[in-house]
C-alpha cells in the first residue's frame, strides 16, 4: 500500500497532509492545528509537507514548519513522520513574490533547518522557478546545500517538463509538486505526471481537493456526489482515491486546518472505488486530450 518518495528508498503512505491552512489567513490556533497534526498521524498519514512561506507575513516566516515540529515533539511517533518543506518564496508585507536567488536559498534552509529542529532536511523542494534567476543558478544552490549535508533530497514546484529535465543535469530530483486534481488535470496534460512516472520521481498533487478555489465546486459536482453517496464518503474523498489510480507515482497532500478534514483524508487511501466506478470518473474527466482537442 505504500508509495515510494521517488528514488529516496523512503516508503510513505499513499496520502500525505499540507500544512499550508494551518498558517495563513483564517488559520486555527495552535492547539487545534496539534490537534489535526496528531489526528492525521493516527489516521495513518506519514509525510507533511510545509513551506517556509506558509504563515501570514514576512515577519511570521516558518509558522507554519515551527508548528508541525512542535506538534510531532507532541506525538509518540511523530519521528517516524517524514516532513518536507520549501523555499523559493517569500511573504513581503503578506504578498507572495519569488526568490531564487542562491543567497536566498541558502538562508532560506538554514531558517527552516531551525524552524524544523532538524540538523538535514529529509526532503527539500524549490517553491518555483523565479523568471528574474537563471534556473540552473537556483539548482545550484540547492546541488550544494545538499552537498553540504544539510538537505537528504531535492524536490521541485511549480514546474514544466524541461525545468525538471534541466533540474537532472545538475542534481537528481525524486519529487515533483504540482497543483492538481480531479477539476484541474493540467498536470496531466502538459505531461509532466507521465514525466514523473517514466522517471520514477513522485508527484505530489497539491490541492488534490481542489483548494480554496475549487474545493465547493469539487464538492458539489453531480458525478462525484452520486459516487460518493453510493460508498458512503465525501465527494472529496472520491477525488483522492482517482488520483491514486492515475498513477503509482502520485502522493497526494491535502490540506487541513480540521481534524474531521485530516480524518477524512487519510480515510481515503483505504477507499476501493471499483471499476465500474472509475470508468465513469475517467470518462468524465478524461487526462488525456482528445486528437481533435491537441
């Protein structure tokens, strides 16, 4: 049932939590966002992924990464919980803005090497490629803070095909987030998912429930309400298990800032749609284009 983190040897589980609405706008206090953390370790989840970027403004940098590793200190088998975390980004009085820069970059890990109580950071990914950078002058960067022991591993976001493919002439990368799901499937389409499974790195959809943006219309779409009626779950946890089934690479990493979310997530790795089921999710949301559509 486990799903290999790319080529890091590392097994986790088929669903793994986003910590980013535990720490921007709207977000619970600490002890209810412990709370989620906890209730999705119990529910089986074993990877998280966080941002340096993650909190309300660039004073608040690494809220979001204190906090998960707050709440694992908290759990007796918050060490076996592999956490993963970003930088690329940055929070200028709240805005989102892009920083590759390598000096940025570096500081950037230290800050979350601090912010994650951790000495080597087991999974470390470039938020997104920043168009004022040279690309490779951003891998660089990271090529060396690995080299220099204190990242295991290099993931990117946010990425086309030819920056993953220029990102493997200088490290090797074993992951890949992008934003996608049963709604939004140009992850499929602009090839980078088929890219990530011919090359065995993991896909890490984000917002694999559709986001704050899509999270109603997901939940409201009439096949995906029947569907979920006929097996007693949530539209949402319909949306993961067919992203399951769209390739042994994906990892989804839905967010939570609720227990009964985080419940419900990790619940969906166990969800068996069935064929007859798939075929009708396939049909409706097909991931390849069409030859009249190309």
């Amino acid at each position: 049932m486990q799903r290999s983190l790319g080529s890091t040897g590392i097994m986790v589980n088929p669903i793994g939590l986003g910590g980013m609405p535990m720490s921007i706008v709207g977000r619970p206090d600490a002890t209810q966002s412990h709370g989620v953390i906890h209730a999705a370790i119990d529910g089986g989840m074993d990877f998280i992924d966080t941002a340096d970027v993650y909190c309300m403004n660039h004073e608040d940098i690494g809220h979001n990464e204190r906090l998960i590793a707050e709440a694992l200190t908290q759990h007796p088998r918050g060490g076996e919980v592999v956490v993963a975390t970003k930088g690329g980004l940055e929070r200028p009085n709240g805005q989102w803005t892009r920083n590759g820069h390598p000096d940025h970059l570096t500081s950037a890990c230290e800050a979350s090497l601090k912010a994650l109580r951790t000495d080597c950071i087991t999974l470390y990914q470039l938020h997104a490629p920043d168009p004022e950078v040279p690309f490779a002058e951003s891998m660089g960067a990271l090529q060396r803070l690995q080299e220099a022991g204190k990242i295991a591993h290099v993931g990117l976001s946010n990425v086309s095909v030819e920056q993953i493919q220029e990102a493997q002439s200088l490290v090797e990368v074993v992951s890949v987030q992008n934003r996608c799901n049963i709604i939004d499937r140009s992850a499929f389409s602009d090839g980078v998912v088929a890219y990530c499974e011919a090359q065995q790195i993991a896909f890490l959809p984000y917002c694999p429930v559709g986001g704050r943006g899509q999270k109603e219309a997901l939940g409201s779409h009439p096949l995906l309400t029947e569907i979920a009626s006929r097996f007693d779950v949530s539209p949402q946890q319909v949306a993961l298990a067919w992203l399951l089934k769209q390739s042994p690479v994906m990892i989804p990493i839905p967010g939570a800032s609720k227990v009964t979310n985080a419940i419900s997530s990790a619940q969906a790795q166990n969800l068996a749609l069935g064929l007859g089921a798939l075929m009708e999710l396939n049909q409706a949301f097909p991931t390849e284009l069409s030859d009249t559509g190309r």
